[in-house]
C-alpha cells in the first residue's frame, strides 16, 4: 500500500483513487523506471495537472559516552555523560509535470497514464539498520499528485516506496588479486624475520552477491619465503557500519561477522584453500554521506609458536550485498475495482528536474567509489589521497581486464 496521511485520504473519499505502479521492485541507479499512472475519479476534479516527485533522504540517530572528571568536595570524580547526535540530509528531490488537461477541471472517468524517466547514475542503495540506539536508513519515495487549482482545496496523492540499489555491474567479473604480506615483529626482533613473506593470491567469481548466495572463495597461501610455520588460516565477511550525524559526530559497528578457520602451512611450503562463506544475514551495501555499510571479505593467519607483536596478517577485498528479496513485499499490488476500463494515454518520457544536495561517496565513478571503500568504516579512515589512487589503480585495472592478477590491499 501507499504511504498515506489523513489529508489524502479524505481527498480520495471526495473525488475518487489515484495509484502509481511500477514495471519492478526496485531499480539500479541509472535504470530506467517505467511506471503507469492509474486514476478513477468519480467526480469532476478542480484541478488539471498531474505532477511526479522523487525525493531521497538519509536519517541517523545514535548516542555517544564520554568520561568527564569533575572537582566536588576536595576531590576528583569520573561521571559517563551521554549525547544524542542526529544526522539529516535530504540529497534527491526531482519534481516533473506528468500531464496537462486541456480543460482546468478532470472529468469524471478512468484513465492510465504509462510513463518513464531515468534515475541519476550516482545513488546510494536504500538502507534500514537498527542496533540498540544506533539507527540508520536511507529512503527514496516516489509520489503522485493531482493538485488543484485553488491552493486551499483537497489534492489527491499516492506515495510510496522506491528502493534503489548501487550500480555495482562493474564488479560482476572474474576477480583476482595478489597480495604479499610482510611478516614484521617489534622488541628488537625485526632483523631475525625481515626476509619473511607470505604470498596470498585469491581468486573471486565476482564482488556483488545477493545476501543468500554463497560466496566461493578460491586461495592459495605461498608460505615459500617464509621460515615460519602458519598455524591458521580464517577466512572472515565482515559487515563494517558507520553512522554519522550534522555535528560532525561518528560511530562505527561490525554488526556482521562470518568466519572459517582452516589449517595452516607449514613453512616452505604452499598450500590451496576452497571455501564459501553465505552472507544471509547481512544488509545491502550501500555508501551515502551520514551512512555507510560495507562488506569485506577478509584473510587472516596466524604464526605457530611466535609470541611478538603482528604476528597476524590480514588482507581485505571489498565485497557488495546486493538484491535483497525482501523488497518484494514493500509495495504490494493494488487490485483494480471489477468495473476497470481505463482511458489509456500514450507513454510519457519525463526529465526530471533534480535538486542534487550533496552527492554521496558511493554516487562518484565506480573506481572511486572501490577506492573510498578499501578501509573498513569508510574513506575516512584511508590515509592521504596519494595512497587512495595508489590502491584505486590496482582494483580498476582489474575491472577492466578479468585475467590479470592485481595487487590487493595489503594488510596493517
């Protein structure tokens, strides 16, 4: 059903329904949308202008604690104090004129009304997440209204969700990727084990998947170089979530997390690892400004018998959660009454006029947006903008050619 209010509804108990269906359940950025325009009016409607708006907003809310001291009575106490922060941030608000009756009133009657208009290529994916007071979403609607003439009087409208996801086509090839990992260690240990490295080369079908498909992982850990023993090898799909709010404000979760533990190498030695890792709990991706949710498909081992620091070494793939089965049942369809006979217009190419506020990191191309998302927790955490083009050549060139093998991010 459509997202209603009081108001709408008594202008539909007056003059009759309006309803926008929609060819999908949801829509990439930069898709085309096709919808039809159905409207049954059972009185003469004061009004000739049919209008479609989309708009696209992000909403956060979460708490922070800070330890604060304070001098009472002769001496120091410690007191947590907790703030509330919100993030607000409308980025999408396109508003077109569908149709125009010749006449300044509609007439009684049934009509449709085919229409299409295409997305803005730089979208976020909706999102809804909740942990505890911890809460993020990012919602497009999209509505329909036939607005009268005199500003006082009733308009008839129909809203309702529009679920977008990221244009993640460019990550549905082959992947693979070589990363050499630097065994270091501290305590004036770094000259007995500088020579050490092990190789990690991995071999991915693609880096979008939908949450209930299995993710087939094909590794081998080169432990040639090395003179120590790798006592496991995890294979790890995190979900990192990081909510932001107007006050410059952040937090960040691993509310996700799956993982493998398999045996390790012996040093000197290689070895193949198969493994698959489904993401069924996990939420879509998606890269906004005040939210951002990303996935990594991580590779830890650990040194057998070593006790000094960085021991584990780790590499870091950026995976996409895409095409949530869910969004089935946002809009349901809205059977038409027995009598339906429409008038049916020819179809309508609308360009919207867009209001883009801001344009969130995941809305810039799609290899910087790969490289914005190469640390956990979003760019924030990337270090300077040297280092991210350095890692953004390795995974574009990889885009563009299947076959060749790529440096991955190396671990810290």
């Amino acid at each position: 059903m459509g997202i209603e209010s009081s108001k709408y509804s008594q202008a539909r108990e007056i003059y009759g329904d309006i309803y926008l269906e929609l060819s999908h359940p949801y829509y990439s950025a930069g898709d085309t949308v096709h919808g039809i325009i159905h409207l049954n009016l059972k009185k003469m409607f004061p009004g000739r202008t049919i209008y479609l708006k989309i708009k696209g907003k992000e909403i956060t809310s979460f708490t922070t604690q800070i330890e604060r001291k304070t001098y009472q009575n002769g001496s120091w106490h410690e007191e947590k104090v907790e703030t509330s922060h919100r993030g607000y941030n409308k980025f999408l608000d396109c508003l077109s004129k569908v149709f125009t009756n010749e006449n300044p009133e509609f007439s009684p009657g049934q009509y449709s009304i085919p229409f299409s208009f295409k997305l803005p290529s730089r979208l976020a994916s909706s999102f809804s997440q909740s942990l505890g007071q911890h809460k993020g979403e990012i919602k497009y609607t999209l509505s329909v209204f036939l607005e009268p003439l005199n500003l006082s009087g009733h308009t008839l409208m129909y809203k309702r969700k529009l679920e977008i996801r990221e244009n993640y086509s460019f990550l549905r090839k082959k992947y693979k990727s070589q990363a050499e990992c630097h065994i270091e260690g501290c305590c004036g240990l770094l000259k007995l084990i500088a020579d050490n490295s092990v190789i990690i080369k991995t071999n991915l079908k693609k880096l979008a998947f939908a949450p209930d498909e299995e993710i087939q992982i094909d590794c081998v850990v080169d432990n040639t170089k090395s003179t120590f023993d790798i006592e496991a090898v995890t294979f790890s799909l995190k979900q990192y979530l990081t909510f932001r709010s107007n006050d410059n404000f952040m937090v960040s979760n691993v509310p996700n997390s799956q993982s493998i533990t398999l045996e390790g190498v012996e040093a000197q030695k290689s070895r193949d690892y198969k493994a698959s890792i489904k993401p069924s709990s996990f939420p879509v991706s998606t890269r906004g400004n005040l939210v951002i949710s990303s996935c990594f498909l991580e590779i830890e081992f650990s040194l057998k018998n070593i006790d000094f620091c960085n021991t584990n070494k780790r590499v870091s793939i950026p995976i996409q959660i895409n095409d949530s089965k869910e969004i089935m049942n946002n809009n349901p369809p809205i059977e038409p009454p027995e009598d339906w006979k429409p008038q049916t217009f020819h179809p309508i190419v609308l360009l919207l006029e867009e209001q883009m506020y801001y344009l969130p990191p995941s809305a810039l191309t799609p290899s910087a947006m790969l490289a914005e998302s190469m640390m956990p927790g979003g760019g924030s955490r990337s270090g300077s903008q040297d280092g991210k083009a350095e890692r953004l050549d390795a995974l574009s060139s990889k885009s563009e050619d299947s076959d060749a093998e790529v440096p991955l991010i190396k671990s810290k």
